[in-house]
C-alpha cells in the first residue's frame, strides 16, 4: 500500500513489518527509519543487498536466529534493487515472524516488480521520498528555531537553505553546529551563522565539485593538493556532487523546454548566486544530458564503494574525481 511521505508521522507504523522507501532524499528517509527504531525500541541491524544476493541462505538463517535476549529484529537492507523481490516473497512464503524489514532503494520506476508488489499489497508500505524543495527546507529551518524559541530573520534561514545545497541531510549538518553553539544562548546573528556554516572546508568541498562538472583540471587540482580531506569528509564530499549533478540535471531540463538559459538561472530554486553562474554555465556547455544521467549513477556506486571502503575512500574519491574531468561531453 501507498503512504506518502508526509502520512508516516501520522501513521501508526508500528502496525508493519515491512516497508519500502525509495527516492532520492536520504535525509528524510533516515528520520522516518530512526523513527521506526524508536518506536519499536531494537537495535537496527543494516546490510546492502549485494552482501545478501550471493549468500541468501546466511541471510535467512540469521532471520530465523535469535539469541536469548532478542524478541525481534529490525534489518534496513540498503541499495535494495528489482533483484530483492525474490528474498521478499521467500520471507513472506515462510512467514517468519518478529521482524521488521526496511528496503531502501533509489529510484524505483513505475515498472519496477519491486516498487508493484509493495504498492499493491495492503500489508505492505510503500513510500516514495522526493527531494526537498526550497520551501520545505526552509520551513524545517524555521521549526528548528521555533523550537529552540529562537527569534531569526528571514535572512538567517535563507543563508542556512542556502548553504544546504538542497539536501536535508546537509540542512540536518547545518542545525547540528547551530544548536551546539545555542545550548547556553537564546539569540544568534547572521554573522554566528555565516561562521558556523561557512568553514573553510566547506567552501573547499563546494568550489572542489563545482570545477570538476566545469572540468576546470588546474583548479582541481590545487584544491587537491592544498586539502587534507579526511575519510569522514568523503561522504560529503560524493554527496554535494549529487546535489550539483541534480541540479545540472534540472538546468538541462529547463532548457528543454526551450527556456533561456539566462532565466533558467536567474529563476532556479534554490537560487543560483551570482557567483556561481558563470561556473554553472560552463558545467552546462560541457555535459549532455544522457552524460548528467550516466554520472548520478556513477556517483551512486562510488558512494557505495566509499561506504563498504572506508579506509580506502580518500583514493576511491580522487579516482573518481578525475575521471570525471576528463569525459568530454557528446
């Protein structure tokens, strides 16, 4: 069955033990998952479905076993593909109790076997996670301060939207240094913030992935060289790419339609700054659209590989980087 994303908070999900999240805002789904976690009060236990697929018979029998002190069990399977429709009906064929699965995937076509099956069955929850609009990131930047009764100006949130780059997980980041520094203060200036969310670092991430779309090599590699990212910042690092690759995706989009390429930029929300624009029209000369849709794929599994590689994720990153900086657009 279906519940958009926006139904979870009022839906007693307590009632199911099986749900499907699919869509590209990770940010939302991992609240709506830690949630889950919270409600039902386990430990969460997470594989990707490539360590499954090989060794299916492993996976079940760890379904299957508990130990003395375990009631239920909770598994988040990550990177979940049409390739998981067949442990799914197999779990529900044996109809093995007390546990909770969570299937979290990327984008799922209309036609995906997986994405039918979970929108079909009542039993079943389904829920497709779209990316955050300017709007809705600004709104939980509000609550935020709401919250903390926290009085800000209207340019506060959007320097924090701003800085965010579209994604609630860089939103969340962002809250997390303000509410640090407001644990003994009630008040805080756009200077504080400009300061907490305007480190050196970020503005290195930020100028890193948008010259590698300009393929500007030189840049490239002098923030590399000037850099000591850190293994950690990785995931940053590939995330920010996505956002950017998305919203070159959407640019390209725009410009479909036969819109100007001049007021595409002018009216792209989350604003485009002046800055930035130049950068923005070299990244849109160089990639065709097929090359901006083969690269989020690409970011997706580099991603993935930097996560099952950690302690390798700095020469995975620069790999990828300057591969990325020598295609040339068709």
């Amino acid at each position: 069955m279906i519940i958009k994303s926006f139904e979870l908070n009022r839906t007693s999900l307590e009632k199911y033990n099986f749900f499907l999240f699919y869509g590209e805002n990770n940010g939302y789904k991992e609240e709506i998952i830690q949630k889950i976690v919270q409600k039902i009060k386990i430990e969460k236990i997470t594989y990707f479905e490539n360590e499954i697929l090989p060794s299916s018979e492993v996976f079940f029998n760890s379904l299957t076993s508990k130990s003395f002190f375990e009631t239920e069990k909770l598994i988040v399977v990550n990177k979940v593909t049409d390739k998981f429709k067949n442990i799914i009906d197999e779990i529900l064929e044996k109809n093995i109790k007390d546990i909770t699965i969570i299937l979290d995937a990327d984008e799922l076509s209309k036609k995906s076997k997986l994405r039918n099956f979970f929108e079909k069955e009542k039993s079943l929850v389904c829920t497709p996670f779209y990316q955050d609009n300017y709007q809705t990131l600004a709104r939980l930047a509000s609550d935020f301060f709401q919250k903390k009764q926290v009085s800000v100006s209207r340019e506060i949130i959007n320097l924090i939207v701003e800085r965010s780059n579209g994604s609630r997980q860089h939103l969340n980041n962002e809250i997390f240094k303000i509410d640090n520094y407001l644990l003994d203060k009630k008040k805080i200036t756009l200077d504080v913030v400009q300061k907490l969310t305007n480190l050196s670092e970020n503005y290195n991430v930020t100028e890193l992935v948008d010259n590698c779309l300009a393929k500007n090599k030189n840049k490239i590699n002098k923030i590399m060289n000037e850099n000591n990212f850190s293994n950690d910042e990785t995931i940053m690092i590939i995330r920010t790419f996505l956002s950017k690759t998305k919203r070159l995706y959407l640019i390209k989009k725009e410009l479909e339609k036969g819109i100007n390429l001049e007021n595409v930029i002018i009216n792209f929300k989350p604003p485009i700054f002046w800055k930035d624009k130049e950068l923005v029209k070299q990244q849109v000369k160089l990639w065709s659209y097929e090359n901006i849709q083969n690269l989020i794929t690409e970011i997706s599994d580099t991603e993935f590989n930097i996560k099952k590689n950690i302690a390798n994720s700095l020469n995975i990153l620069q790999d990828f980087i300057y591969t990325q900086s020598e295609i040339v657009s068709n």
